[in-house]
C-alpha cells in the first residue's frame, strides 16, 4: 500500500475500559462455537435448552436463572423456527471489522444495499425507496424493499424513518449488541405486517460489566469520508438484575462527484457518499421485582444530521437532513405456576426528518429555500402467554398466544406547512403459535432422531382490512448428521401511510400526450396521481426447506442449504409506467375511457388540479381519466438457493475458522395483471444474482486476524441490455490482544483492518444524464479503500 493511502486510511481508536468482564471478556473467549452462518457466540446446549426457574424460596434470586432462551422467529421459549437463521455473533462483529450494525447487514448476501443505505445516491430507476432520506442503514431482504422487512429491538418494534418505512438499525450502538438474528423468510404469523422478506432482532447484552470508552478516525484512499466516532459503554450486574448504557457520535465528510476518477463528468457538486453526524445513546435494563416478575426496559435517542448535494445543468440542490429518532420499550413478565409466562409488553417510538432543500440557480447564485418534514409515530402493546400444555414422547408440548394493539400515524409537510401527507392507522391482533415434539433422541427410534411439527396463526384487523396469516413447520433429523427443515406460510404488508394518504392531483392534459390518435385535435385527459385510501395490504406466501449438515465425526463442520420460494401479490405500484397509454392493453384496467359527469367531478374533487392544456378546463372534453394513483397491482415471484458453511481446524494452540455465505436469486415481476413478467434480480437498482461473502479467521493465543472477499455479479442497464462487469472485494482485519498481564500492556489490543483492500472501482454503465452516477450505488460502493485500518483498545481493571 502506497505511503499516501497508508495515511490516509489510517484510524485510530482508543477504548479503556474499568472494572468486570464486559465485552472484553466475550472477545477472549476461544471456546465458543460459531455455527454455519456465523452464528452467536452461544453454546449448543444454551440455545435446545430453556433454563429452569428457581423453585428455592431461601435462596437470593438471580436474574441469569430467570432469562429466557430469546430465538428470533418463534415465541416459544427455547424453541426452534422452521425457517432459517443467520446469527451473527459480537464476536464475529469484532473479527471481521464492522464498526456499526449497518456495514455488517450491507456484507451479509440475503440482504439488499439499497433502499435507505449510505453510499445511496440519486438513482434513475428502480424502486422509489431507493432513496437515502434519512442517511441510515435499512434492512432489506431479498431485495423486496426496506418496508417489507421487519426490524426488532429486543424483539420489540422501532420506528419508521423516511416516507419508505426504512428502519435504521445504524443507530443502535454495536458495542452493547450481543448478537443479530436473521430469519430470511415470511414471518408474519409471528410479528405482523412488514415481515415479508424477513425480521431482524438485535439483541443487546444483558449483563455487561465495565466500563469502555473509545476514539476511531479514518478515511478513504481516493479522498472523502474522512470518519470521527467516539463510543463510551457502561453496565453493571447485581443479584436481581443489571443495566447496560451505550453511547456514540460519529461524524463522516461526504465523498463527492470530483473525488473520483470515474464520476467526472457528473455534475458539480454531487454526494457520492452523504456527509453524517450521528449521535445516539441507548439503555437496557432488566430487574426481578420478588421471586416471578421481572422488569425490561430499553430506551433508544439518536440525533443525525446528513449533507447531500444533487446537480442539475440549471440549478442544484445542497440538502441538509435533520432526523431525530426515539423508542422506549418497556415489558413486564410474570412466571406462574406449571411453567407459564405472562408477559406485558409495549413500545412507543418517533421519528421526525426536517429536509432543508434550496434551490442554487448557477447563472444568478440565487437561493430559494424549500423545506419538507417527515415524522413517524407509532404505538405497540400486547399481552402475551406462553407455557407447557401436556407432555408428548419427544418433549413438552408448549402454546404461545396473545392479542394486541398497533398505531402508526405519518406526516409529511411542505414548505409553508402545507401537508403533502397526513393519516393514521390502527389495527388490533391475535396469535397463537404451537409446538409438537413428536420424536425425541430418547426414543431411539431408527431413522428418526428428531420430529417436530410447528404451528402459527395470527390475524390483524386494520383499517385497511382483516388479514390471517398461517405458517406450518416440520423439523426432521434422521441421525445427528442431518437436519432438515421446511415450512410454507402468507405473511402481508400493510400499505405504507405515504402510499395512502399522499395528497392527490388531477392534472389536464391533452389526449396526444397519452398516445391518443384517434380523437379530436382538443381531446383532454384527467391524468389522476397520489395516494389512494382504499389500498389493501400486499400478501404473499412463502416457501423454504433447509438441510444442514454436521456429521458427529467432524463436529467442526456444519453447513447448511436452503431453497426459498415467495410469491408477492397485490404489490403496491404507480401504475403508468409511461406515456403510451390510451389504447393499450396493458394499461385498460386503469383507464376509464366513458368517464361520466360524476366521475369527472370526482376526480376533481379533494385533488390538486394543475392545467397542462393552455386553455380553460373543459369536462366536455375530456375523453378519458387515466388512473396513475398507488394501486395494489403488481405481483413479484422470488425466488433462490442460499449456501453456507463452516469449518474449525484446531492446529496445535491455533484455531483457523473458514465460513462463508452465498446466496442466488431470481426474481420477477409484473406491473400488471395484463402484463408478462420482467426480471429484476440481476438488473440496474436491483439485486445482483448471486453475492457472496466467504473467508477465513486465524486465532492464536490474542492473535486474530481475518480476510473475507466479497462477490457480486453484474447488473444489466435494461435500456441497452448491457451488462456490467462482476465485482470482488477483500477486507481484512489483524488484531493482537495481551490479555492480563502485571505491566502497563495489561489488557491491551491492537487491531489494522481495512475494507476493499485492493480498491477496487465500481463497474461502471452509461446513466440517462450527468445528474446520477455512472455506477450501480444500490449493489456497488464508490468508498474506494475504506477506513479504521488501525484500532488501539485497552481494558484497566481486575475482572470481576
């Protein structure tokens, strides 16, 4: 590496710890499995096994007896999901270099960069969340937008950012996760709406010891993003409970059009990468309150500031974003006798986004200023049960059932307080979720080691309808050296309150513009646009079968296979999709083409009415009203095989881990019923086919150091059927840990890492103008060599 780009990569942080074990204790621990997917560092026997309540009235109660086993996908303690899991582990965090949870998600192949994602800029297609309103990082699962994966804290709801429902998980400060859990197929038997593609549930540390502060500073090798992160962490334990408090700022300069060789000819000035200033704090809390209650807590505040510029020939805009997000979450259980679970849980969170976006003229320098407020509100609250019905011969069978009640309310106003949007929804829900262990290893029966039928079941009643959605799961394992799991279900998303209540515009055209010929020379069209009230939720049904592999005779090995099938019906979609329209078939069913005297007036009515004809509005004239308005319309079928696996080689006093995941992906859609299916995956804004991440961790004594290449194949520009080239990306992490010593170097870590260690450029197609990037910014990065190659950590202190 060239001295130049040595400097300007280097960052440095340093973290000092006080009394206790805390995170530092959880990086040392080599005895910890990790599964085929990278998963927690839990053990085996932690995640089959639900630890057993304290019966010993005499004895001082303890919180760590009383914890349930949490497993993301299931409401049943110490259950197991049909579905497949990725977990991904704070130790696995910290050896592969992530320093908050949003880079982390971007590397894992199941999930799609774009929607609400840093690095996102202005795109010229694909979807409308493919927009970076809030500068955060949002989930989203197999590519089927940030609104149709659900993200968890705790296993409870956050807040929606933005007009596209985005959930930024960047927020949450990485030092007080324990670990992440993915389930990449519908959930919405167990969650609700949005869990189409999936749910993520980041689940904090509960009982952390010490304290950590911290310093990083970094940059890119090609200029821009130069990175400032301060963190300090706290928690402490005591006999009936504990705490945990997290804090960081962190501040990023954006990377600019002029920075890169590749993006010169775009106009001037334009963000590659959003300038940030993010500031958030975060508190859990757990509490036994007597010897069968215990008390949750967790409080999320982040404050962000992000700085975009997008160029025109004429004029430019240099946004700046204010977005201030809070949850508070508290929940209550209760253990009653015949090991029941009553919980009382709830959650209430805000999210307001203050868009300050004046217009620069180039020739006068003249400024306009334009404003726009987005803000977030929703409510969650349920009780919930879960406990032993009777005993079957491969265990105890166990029911989870409750009810509740969501709120979510959206604005969205204008320059001028003039709403653009504004609208609430309610919905009230039940569930029940059932567990049956048929066959049991004790059993010893030949070809079945382990039977297990699940069952779930939940319905919601909203003000955009009643939806019921099931979810069947078999969990089959003929000898400890196979398992397979297979489950089919509907899951459903609500319409986003954007897509609802936008406000609505009727505009007056002439017929021509439409494509229409065969009228008179003053035909005239109403051209409706906005949301639509009456949108119904979106549903799908999904599919997945996995068979993992760990032979007894190479307990170091596991990998596992999994097969997904989803199809997604009544997709929400602006219909008119361009302007040949009168007369085509594809386009009949949003067309009235004998409008009455009543329909004319309707459209008209409630609706913003702009005049494009250059003569006063005529309904005599109009001869047809085209319906462009969000509609539920379009359906997608996804599709595809995810591969992953990981093996442990024990060398000597080393241990080198090699895991890694892939994952291929088709998917199609059609705009509308009338219309054949188009591929998405593989196209520009889109998903690429086939991702993967895979590499290797060597470990030795406090010597760790990892290397992971990244892979995506090539997108295609539909306008001209090019396709671009593929993309490779290395990043490597080498850290050194002392461990306890009776010196000054007692408890310290030195850590070099660097992500697109060869700096390797974007592939690169030809954009429809200057204003957007020459590249795909949704699959591929403008970063260059990327930041934080050089930590410095330290613990002070005798562990508890």
């Amino acid at each position: 590496m060239k001295t130049s780009t040595l400097r300007n990569a280097i960052s440095i942080a340093l973290l000092i710890a006080g009394l206790g074990t805390g995170q530092w204790a959880m990086a040392q621990d080599a005895t910890t499995d990790t599964t085929a997917q990278g998963r927690a560092p839990v053990t085996k026997a932690s995640a089959k096994t639900q630890p057993k309540k304290s019966t010993d009235k005499s004895a001082a109660p303890t919180a760590t007896n009383l914890q349930t086993v949490t497993v993301t996908g299931t409401r049943i303690r110490g259950g197991t999901t049909p579905s497949p899991v990725i977990t991904i582990g704070s130790e696995q965090i910290q050896q592969e270099g992530f320093s908050d949870l949003g880079e982390m998600i971007r590397s894992v192949p199941q999930n799609f960069s774009g929607g609400q994602n840093p690095g996102v800029a202005a795109v010229s297609g694909g979807p409308v969340s493919n927009q970076n309103i809030t500068g955060g990082s949002g989930l989203n699962l197999r590519g089927l937008g940030p609104d149709a994966t659900l993200t968890l804290l705790n296993g409870r709801r956050m807040s929606y950012g933005g007009y596209a429902q985005a959930v930024d998980i960047s927020t949450i400060p990485v030092d007080a996760v324990e670990r992440i859990e993915i389930v990449p197929d519908g959930a919405s038997a167990i969650y609700g709406s949005d869990a189409v593609g999936g749910v993520a549930n980041v689940i904090l540390k509960p009982d952390f010891d010490g304290v950590t502060v911290g310093a990083r500073y970094g940059g890119a090798t090609d200029g821009g993003l130069t990175t400032r992160e301060y963190t300090a962490t706290a928690g402490t334990t005591w006999a009936t409970g504990g705490f945990i408090a997290a804090g960081e700022k962190t501040s990023n300069d954006p990377i600019y059009s002029d920075q890169r060789d590749y993006a010169q000819l775009m106009y001037r000035p334009s963000t590659l990468w959003q300038g940030n200033d993010l500031r958030s704090g975060l508190f859990s809390l757990h509490q036994l309150l007597g010897d069968v209650v215990q008390l949750h807590l967790d409080a999320l505040d982040s404050d962000r500031n992000i700085h975009t510029a997008i160029a025109y020939p004429r004029v430019y805009y240099p946004n700046s974003i204010k977005t201030k997000t809070t949850l508070l979450a508290p929940s209550v259980e209760v253990w009653l006798p015949g090991d029941w679970t009553l919980t009382f849980s709830g959650a209430v969170g805000k999210e307001k986004s203050s868009v300050s976006k004046p217009t620069v003229n180039r020739a006068s320098e003249a400024i306009t200023a334009n404003a726009e407020l987005y803000r977030n509100k929703s409510l969650t609250y349920e009780i919930g049960a879960e406990g032993s019905l009777f005993t079957l011969p491969g265990g105890e069978a166990r029911l989870a059932t409750g009810a509740g009640y969501r709120y979510n309310n959206y604005l969205d106003l204008l320059s001028g307080d003039r709403i653009y949007a504004v609208g609430d929804e309610r919905s009230r829900f039940a569930y029940a979720e059932l567990n049956l262990p048929l066959v049991g290893l004790e059993q010893g029966i030949g070809g079945i080691e382990r039977l297990e039928l699940t069952g779930a079941i939940r319905t919601e009643d909203g003000d955009y309808g009643r939806v019921t959605t099931p979810k069947l799961g078999v969990i089959y394992s003929p000898s400890a050296d196979l398992s397979l799991k297979a489950s089919w279900g509907k899951s459903f998303k609500a319409p986003t309150l954007f897509q609802r209540y936008m406000s609505q515009n009727a505009i007056y055209y002439p017929a021509a513009t439409f494509g229409g010929t065969d009228y008179p020379t003053d035909a005239t069209v109403l051209g409706l646009t906005g949301g639509n009230p009456d949108l119904h939720p979106e549903q799908a049904r999904t599919w997945s079968a996995s068979l993992a592999f760990h032979p007894e005779v190479l307990p170091q090995l596991e990998t596992e296979l999994t097969w997904f099938d989803i199809d997604y019906t009544q997709r929400v979609v602006q219909p008119i999709a361009n302007v040949d329209v009168l007369g085509n078939p594809i386009y009949a069913g949003f067309v009235d083409y004998d409008p009455t005297e009543a329909a004319k007036a309707a459209a008209l009515s409630n609706a913003n009415f702009y005049n494009y004809v250059g003569s006063p509005y005529d309904a005599s004239k109009v001869v047809a009203i085209i319906d462009g308005r969000y509609t539920n319309a379009s359906r997608q079928r996804i599709k595809g095989i995810d591969l992953s696996g990981a093996y442990r080689f024990d060398l000597g006093t080393g241990r080198l881990t090699v895991r890694g995941s892939a994952s291929w992906l088709n998917s199609t859609q059609a705009l509308t019923a009338a219309q054949s299916s188009y591929d998405l995956a593989g196209t520009l804004f889109n998903p690429a086919r086939l991702n993967s991440r895979i590499g290797a961790v060597w470990q030795q004594g406090g010597f760790t150091a990892s290397l992971f290449g990244n892979y995506k194949t090539g997108v295609i520009n539909t306008l001209d059927d090019k396709k671009s080239a593929s993309c490779t990306t290395f990043d490597a992490t080498l850290r050194y840990a002392t461990g306890a010593r009776d010196d000054a170097w007692s408890n310290l870590a030195l850590e070099l890492s660097a992500q697109n260690l060869l700096d390797r450029a974007p592939p690169l197609y030809t954009p429809i103008s200057p204003t957007y990037t020459p590249y795909d910014s949704t699959n591929y990065s403008a970063a260059g060599t990327l930041r934080e190659p050089l930590r410095i950590q330290a613990l002070v202190g005798e562990r508890a």
